[in-house]
C-alpha cells in the first residue's frame, strides 16, 4: 500500500507541476488527455485497485478518487484564464476560454463512483455494443424472452451476436471474467444503455444505468439493504428508508423491487428506484463461481431517475437536449 500511495502523491506533484505550464488552450487539452482522459495517468492508476486487498482497495480508491476530482477542479479553474493559441503569424488573437459546466449525469455519476469506491467497490467499464450472450445468456434470459424481441432490442445489421446493449449487466459476466475477479470481491459498474421506446417525459432510448453485485460466502439480502440505503442517503444528502417488495428479474432468485421513501418531491408515499435479488446461481456458474459455496447479491437503477430527482427535473428529455441554458444551471 505503501508503493501505490507513493505512486499517487509522485503523479499529483507531477500533474499540478506540468499544470502550471499549460499556458494555451492547447497546451491544457493535452495535459487533460495525459492525466483526466479515458487512457490517461490517473484513469489507468484507477484500474490498478481491482486486484488490491479489499482493505487496501477502499483507502487507495478514496485517495485516487480525491486526486482525480482534484485535477478536474484545477483544469476546470484553469480553462477560465488560459489562451486560445494563435491562428495568424502576423497576430496573436488572446481570447478567454469560457469556462464550462459538467452535465448533471457526469455530476450524479462521478458520486456514485466515490461513494461505491469509498464503500471498496472495484469500479469497471465495459462496451455499448455487446455480444448477446453476455447481455442475454449469461444472464439466465432464455431464448423466448420478449426483451429478445427486434421490437425491443437494437441488433446490428448482419450482426445477429451483437446487439447495443440493453443493460448494464451484462458486466456481471464481462466484468468479473475480464478482470479475473475471484470471490469474495464488490463490483460497481454503470454506463449508457439502449432500448427500442416510445419517447416521453420518463422513457427515452437512451438512457444511463448503474449497477452493483456482490459475491461472497455469506452475504445476504441484509447486506444489500444496506449497501443501497448507505448510498441513497449520502447521494440525497439527507437520512433515507428503503424498502423491498417481490419481483422478478431473470438474473436474480429471488427478485425485488427497492422502493425509497419519498423525501424528496415531498409528495409522499414511496419511489421505485430499482431492481435487485440474490444473483442466480445459473448466472454465478456463469462466472465460474460455485453456487453451493457463495452466494450473490446485486441492484440495478437508473442514473437518469437519480439526476431528476435531486435536481427536479420533470422531463428526462432535457439530459439529452443539449440546451445549453439547461446545462448551465449545474456546476
């Protein structure tokens, strides 16, 4: 631990020192790209954690978290006063660069990651476009299922294994085979997600999902209430109650519905805000897990139903407007 904390404070020192040198617009999109981009410095130190001890994972996750928010802090700070470069050789045009805003499902996703990093989940990532036995098979959806369906389902043309992905579950397969994670382990993943809807104020085609699944020995549905109640109240930022009701989702036995209680519209009564159960043993035989030795748990929601709620939003078409006089409301 001793080695990566060293790593982390060596990369900080390294990023504010090449930071205080970026004196063009140009300058400070590389340095964004070297440290902040997807295969940037800080991302790949990120994807390091995963095989960490679980104890080790939880505090170096909070300090690498805390680096990176850092850096996108000072990088947003500094696109306020950095310069365009020149376009003439005769004249330097200087004009500020207007300082942006970071869209509320980047705000909301960027919370749930340091809240689920601080709790020591291993965050992963994986592709919209998916092979359908990850976002089907795997996932004990049988071939007659209805979500299968083309009137449902967005399937590339020629291309009848893959299909833009419906979920994001199917990192409970992808995920754990390509990281080669080893029970027990805390996964959270989350990303956009594809669905064949008829648009309004709650359902688009596009939406944003996350997600998270535990395996171990003896982790059970108290285990989940908790997991899920802990990050509702710190993303609400306000003491929440949660509450399951019976469901059914292929991938979980037996399956629920979480429903919070309403404190935030102040309209009472209680939200649906996901779906959860004990993963299915077919699934965890899926991942190679024994299914008489562990046990799972897992809970999926919206990304999108969390942003409305804590910022009011009434429509969800508005995340995906692009209406700048929207945007510019968040910070």
């Amino acid at each position: 631990m001793t080695s990566l904390l060293v790593d982390i404070n060596a990369l900080r020192q390294k990023a504010l020192h090449e930071l205080e040198g970026a004196s063009s617009a140009s300058g400070l999109e590389a340095w964004r790209v070297q440290y902040l981009g997807r295969k940037g410095e800080v991302p790949q130190l990120l994807r390091t954690m995963k095989d960490l001890p679980v104890e080790e994972r939880k505090k170096l996750g909070q300090e690498a978290n805390t680096l990176r928010n850092e850096l996108e802090n000072l990088y947003l700070a500094k696109s306020n006063s950095v310069t365009e470069d020149s376009t003439s050789a005769s004249s330097q045009v200087v004009s500020s660069v207007e300082g942006g805003h970071l869209h509320p499902l980047t705000l909301a996703l960027r919370r749930a990651q340091q809240i689920f990093a601080a709790m020591g989940f291993t965050i992963v990532e994986g592709p919209t476009i998916e092979l359908a036995k990850y976002n089907f098979d795997g996932l004990n959806i049988d071939a007659e299922h209805p979500a299968r369906a083309e009137t449902d389902t967005f399937y590339l043309k020629d291309l009848p294994e893959l299909v833009l992905r419906t979920h994001v579950s199917p990192l409970q397969i992808r995920g754990v085979l390509e990281n080669k994670l080893k029970p027990p382990f805390k996964m959270f993943y989350y990303g956009p997600s594809f669905r064949s809807e008829k648009e309004d104020a709650t359902h688009t085609s596009l939406f944003q999902q996350y997600e998270f699944m535990v395996v171990d020995e003896t982790v059970n549905l108290a285990n989940l209430k908790h997991i899920i109640t802990t990050f509702y109240s710190l993303f609400f930022e306000r003491a929440v109650e949660v509450r399951f009701r019976p469901s059914f989702f292929p991938f979980v036995k037996p399956g629920l519905e979480v429903h919070m209680r309403d404190q935030i519209t102040h309209k009472g009564g209680w939200l649906e805000m996901a779906g959860a159960g004990n993963v299915h043993p077919n699934v965890l035989k899926n991942i190679n897990v024994d299914p008489d030795k562990y046990q799972g748990i897992a809970l999926g929601g919206g990304l999108d139903r969390l942003v409305m709620l804590k910022y009011g939003i009434p429509d969800i078409r508005l995340l995906y407007s692009g209406d700048l006089k929207f945007l510019k409301q968040f910070s």
